[in-house]
C-alpha cells in the first residue's frame, strides 16, 4: 500500500511517503517537518512529534506551500486511523 498523507500531521501534497511496510522514501512534510521513516516509525513517536507541533501552534515549516485558506484541525481529521 502507497501513503502519501503524513502521519503526524495529515497533511497530503500527493508525494509517496510509504511504499509497503518498509518502505520509507524520508520525503519531508512541508506543513510539519516531519520526516517519513524518521519521526513516523512507531505510533507514540508519530503522537509526540504531532503533540509537540500542535503546542507551537501548528507551524508551517515551508511558508511557502501554506495555502491560503488553511485550516489545522481540518487536515488533523485526514490523518489515517492507525496513526490517530
């Protein structure tokens, strides 16, 4: 199965970032920073990197790819279920 949504933040630019179950193409998330096969390995580290996120306040760490109408707690609801 092919995952192109980032698991921590839900965020889905259309780039594989899963290919199978291991296989991890460390694409960055330009919303989060989070790191496929880094910081999405395991569910609790993918529910701390997406705690500590959220407590900074949602941050885009690529300005320039934030779309205008933007809207955090929407994409969060885009986060696949095993990830939640």
């Amino acid at each position: 199965m092919i995952e192109t949504t980032c698991r921590v933040c839900g965020y889905d630019e259309g780039d594989e970032r899963w290919t199978g179950s291991d296989g991890a193409q460390y694409v960055i998330c330009p919303c989060c920073g989070a790191e496929s096969g880094v910081e999405d390995i395991r569910l609790g580290w993918v529910r701390d990197y997406r705690s500590r996120w959220m407590a900074e306040g949602c941050p885009w760490r690529d300005r320039g790819e934030q779309p205008a109408d933007w809207d955090a707690d929407q994409q969060l609801r885009a986060v696949p279920d095993p990830w939640r």
